[in-house]
C-alpha cells in the first residue's frame, strides 16, 4: 500500500532512482492489441492528411511534429518496430510527442479508418507502465508487479 | 499470372477477414425523437460552401483533385484497356467495354504525371517527408512501373517482348503486394469510410474497433 | 466531461450585431470531445455566420483560434497578443471557459456561442450522456454505482417511489427505473445492506458559487492576518 500524500513534504522528490525497464512488460503490452495495432501501422499511407484534423498542427504553424501519422508512428510505431526493445532514453523521448503534442482530444480523422487517438492512448499506456508520466513527471507510476 | 492473382485475392481476403475480426458492431444509441433536417435553398448553399471551404478539398484543393483524378484512372486503366479485354475474352470469355486506346494514352499520361506529383511531393512537402520511409518510395515505383511499361510497350519504343514481359512482371508485383503494404488502402478505405461509425462515414456505419 | 451544444445561429447573429471584427475562440478540451467547440466546429460557425452576414451586406470578419483548454490560464495566455485587433471575443468554450476569458479581457465582450448542458460521457460519437449532476455529496458508494440524483427523475435519495411499470420511470417512460437498477446491481454485488441506509434531505451545496482548495495548498492560499 502506497502512504497517504496528505502534505508538500510527502510528494516524491525527482531524485529518486528510476526502476529498470521491464521489456517483458511492454513486449505482453505490445502483443495484447497487437492485431489492431500492427494494421493500422500498416495501413498508414503516409498521406498526412490527418494533419488537417489536428487543430494543435495548425495552431503550430503546420508543425511537421504535431501531425497525428508523425506522433504515432514516432512512437508506437517505433516500439512495434523495436519489437518493444527500447532503452528509457528512448521513452523519454517519446513522452514529448505523447503528451504535449497531444491533447489526446480525439478529433483526428484518418481517411483509412486508423484509429489514431486509441494508439496515442495505447502509448502513453505502455509509458506509464514503465513510470514515465507527461502529466505527472514524478508520479511513481504504475504500482510495482507483485 | 495466376500465382500473382492468387496471391492478391488470397491477401486481400486475409486483410478482409483480420479487418472484420478486429472489429465488431456497436451499441447503437436509442433515439426518442426524429430530428429536422432542414432543406432550404440557403440551407443547401451553405452546406455546398462548407463542403468547398472546410474540408480537404478547400484547403488543398490541388491534392484533393490530383489524388481524385489520378485514383480513378488508377483502377478504369486496367479494366478497360482494349489489350487487356482481349487477353480477358481469350482467357475466360468474358470482358469489359474498352475505351479507344488514345484516351488510355491519355489517362496513363495522367497516372504518370500524378506519381511524379506525390514523389515531388513526398519528397519536397515537408511534413510529408516527416513520415516518409523508404517502404513509400518503393510502393510508388511498384505502382508507376505497370502504367510506365505499359505506355512503353503500347508506343513500342523498345524491345516489345521485353518491355510487354517486365510489364506483366511489374503488373503481377503491383497486384501480389497490394495485401502486404501501405496499397491495402485501395480496399480498406472503401471497408473504413462505409463500415466505421464516425463523423465523417458515407454511410450508417455501425462497426467499431474491438479491443 | 462538460456537455455542450452549439446556440442557434439566429442568436448568435443578435449579439454580434454592430461588431466587425471577431474572434472565435474554440476549445481542444470536452467542447473538441463533443462535437461542439473543436476547430471544425469553429470554422464551420465562422462561415455560417460570414455567409449570413454578408447575404445582409453587414461588414464582419471572423477569425478563427482553437486553444488547447480555455480552463487554463496559460493556454488561454496566448490569446493576450491577439486580443486588441478584436472588437469582440466569441466562445467556443464551456461555461468555465467563457467566463475566465470575460475575466482575463474584461474590456473586451466575451460571448458564448455554447449551451452548456451537463457533465456527461461520451457513448459514441455524436451521442452523450448525463451522468453527474455535481450535487456535492456523491452516494456512489452505496448505490453501486448508479447516480439517484441523475438517473432518477425525482432525484429520490432513499429507493423508487413506487411509481415504476415494468421496471420503467413513471414519469420518463423510455427510461428504466433507477432505483431498481441500483436494486440489481447491489444484489449482484451481494451489499443489499445499502439499501436500507437512509439518507437526510439534501444541503445542496451547488447553489453557491464552488470553491475548493486542496488541504496541502491551504497554507498557500491562506488569508495574510496583519
């Protein structure tokens, strides 16, 4: 059981030492929607026209970076493609795209039936599990596996 | 040939099947009362001005009209190409109507200039070039060479049986790597745009994603 | 989420009457969520009302900016720089959303172009529903799950009234009878003992204008004793 937080002196400090990388974690995670998952990836024509739907990219002046295809494929793309061998490093990376250039309001409209939000989400998901959160930077994450 | 069309039916009807697995129907919402639609002229006219102004076709109506146009010579060249509907008639007795083989010209002069479109595209656009990988190059290759050596071997400009073999080669590709990459969007689109329930389907849409 | 729906165009046409130059100020939060708000929302009321004011040869122009939540001063902070070449502010927001723009510009008209309804979820695209009413003193923990003071037509706190036919509200037929489906819900849960907890009549707390300030903040935002 996690003590109560009932005070600013029981948030966790950022010092702490993050826990390892549990690559079996995300290797189950990446397989439990991995049919739904991989065909969307493969089905992205790179045709951006996602990019209109966004309203982030155009308050952005067309930021390449806030495009839906470029945000997904960038990091759950990415870790389908690494088959979920990823260093912290690299999910620290992809917190960025996740949470900040992503309000995960889900208007964003592929042509090809992707469903884009539900693969931001499903990302921010497998990050979380390892203890990486964009809204809360030093939230303990998920609860540690028994 | 047949190994190419067996492969291509045999992968679309497996991405067929995997599309219907991962999803499923959905609730449906239970509604009291109907609801108006109004149709006056005024109403008409501003659904015409919103339809031009806010959606692709009036932000970037030279994509929009590009991808339209050459989509659709895309799929009427194969089917009525006069060569093509006799090989059909020799094979199985059956054809399509063909349309006189200067307006194929044509319309391959058409799906040529749109490929170098998209690779100019692709290569200069630079939130295209974001998500570009090499995969998108060679897709495009596959789907120029048909109509290249195609128009090629039409106008005999080289060897004809060399040019007409890497022809049928580069059509039997094309076709056997529909299923297996990014060009399954020629029979998902159809599948997600009717059967997906969301803002913008063309039809009720009452499948969803099943988790 | 807060459930909005857009105002007539009609109404919207009266208040903006005599400004020129407007800007619309949509929201990426629950207003993008429900169809209400979002930047397609927002671009499709700016043409509606361009198209009818010019058929009236009104002079109007109407521009367009989405902000990631109008609920947060630092989203909305990017409209300062905007803000002076503007006659008027038009809100795409909920209510939250409109009355802290109104606050922060308080010399410039802020006018909601949203209704808001509810707190509500999400069922399917274009579909929402109530679920909270925000009364302040949540029972969800008695009754399974299931809001009395949303899903009942009378609001009862203390089981049906009776009333129900064929599991139906008396008063909304379409709709089951909630407390039945509290009934259930707990009998499946095996904790019927919460049905017989009774509840006094109700403070309600939301007539006054909400506040809540966190125990770990208080010392905070304490007020300064001389």
């Amino acid at each position: 059981m996690s003590e109560e937080l009932t005070g600013p002196e029981k948030v966790p400090s950022p010092e702490k030492v993050p826990r390892p990388i549990d690559l079996e974690q995300i290797r189950e995670l990446l397989e439990s929607k991995k049919g739904r998952m991989s065909f969307c990836l493969s089905a992205c024509a790179g045709c951006t026209l996602c990019a209109e739907s966004c309203f982030l990219f155009r308050k952005h002046e067309e930021d390449p970076r806030y495009m839906p295809s470029f945000k997904v494929l960038n990091t759950l793309g990415m870790l389908y493609k690494k088959k979920g061998k990823v260093s912290r490093e690299q999910l620290e990376q992809m917190k960025e795209l996740l949470w900040k250039n992503c309000m995960l309001c889900e208007r964003c409209y592929c042509p090809l039936g992707i469903d884009l939000p539900n693969m931001v989400a499903f990302a921010r998901s497998i990050l979380r599990s390892q203890g990486i959160d964009g809204v809360f930077p030093h939230s303990q994450g998920a609860p540690e596996p028994e | 040939m047949w190994v190419a069309t067996m492969v291509f039916i045999g992968g679309i009807a497996y991405r067929v099947a995997q599309f219907f697995r991962l999803t499923k129907k959905k609730e449906m919402a239970y509604c009291p009362t109907q609801s108006i639609r109004m149709d006056s002229p005024e109403e008409r006219k501003l659904r015409l001005v919103l339809f031009l102004q806010n959606t692709l076709l009036g932000r970037h109506p030279v994509m929009a009209i590009v991808a339209l146009v050459f989509h659709f010579c895309l799929f009427a060249i194969p089917v009525l190409t006069h060569a093509h509907n006799l090989l059909l008639r020799e094979s199985w007795g059956i054809s399509f109507f063909s349309l006189p083989n200067a307006v194929i010209d044509v319309m391959t002069v058409v799906v040529l200039l749109g490929v170098v479109f998209f690779l100019v595209r692709r290569l200069v656009v630079p939130r295209v070039r974001a998500v570009s990988s090499f995969q998108d190059y060679l897709v495009l290759a596959l789907a120029a060479a048909p109509f290249l050596t195609g128009f090629i071997a039409y106008h005999q400009w080289a060897s004809y049986r060399t040019v007409l073999t890497v022809h049928v080669l580069a059509g039997e590709l094309m076709l056997a790597a529909i299923p297996f990459t990014k060009l399954t969007h020629m029979i998902f689109f159809f599948f997600a745009r009717t059967l997906f329930g969301t803002e913008f389907s063309l039809w009720r849409g009452r499948r969803t994603w099943s988790n | 989420m807060i459930i909005a729906e857009q105002k007539h165009l009609e109404e919207l046409k009266q208040v903006l009457a005599g400004y020129k130059k407007v800007l619309n100020v949509g929201c990426g939060g629950c207003t993008s969520v429900c169809l209400a708000g979002g930047m397609r929302e927002v671009d499709e009321l700016n043409t509606k009302l361009t198209a009818s004011f010019k058929a009236e040869d009104v002079p109007f122009k109407i521009d367009a900016i989405v902000v990631e939540r109008q609920c947060e001063p630092h989203f909305i902070a990017d409209l300062d720089r905007m803000v002076e070449k503007y006659d008027a502010l038009l809100c795409m927001g909920c209510g939250a959303g409109a009355q802290f723009l109104a606050e922060r510009y308080p010399a410039k008209p802020v006018f909601p172009a949203l209704n808001s309804k509810f707190v509500g979820v999400n069922r399917d695209v274009g579909w929402y529903e109530e679920r909270c009413k925000c009364c302040g003193e949540c029972v969800l923990a008695t009754t399974g799950g299931i809001c009395p003071m949303t899903m009942c037509a009378k609001g009862l706190l203390n089981g049906p009234c009776g009333g129900p036919q064929d599991g139906h509200c008396e008063v909304n037929k379409d709709a089951p009878c909630a407390w039945i489906q509290i009934y259930e819900r707990l009998k499946a849960q095996g904790r019927l003992e919460n049905m017989c907890k009774i509840f006094p009549a109700r403070e309600w707390e939301g007539q006054t204008q909400g506040s809540l300030v966190l125990e770990q903040y208080k010392d905070r935002y304490a007020k300064k004793t001389e």
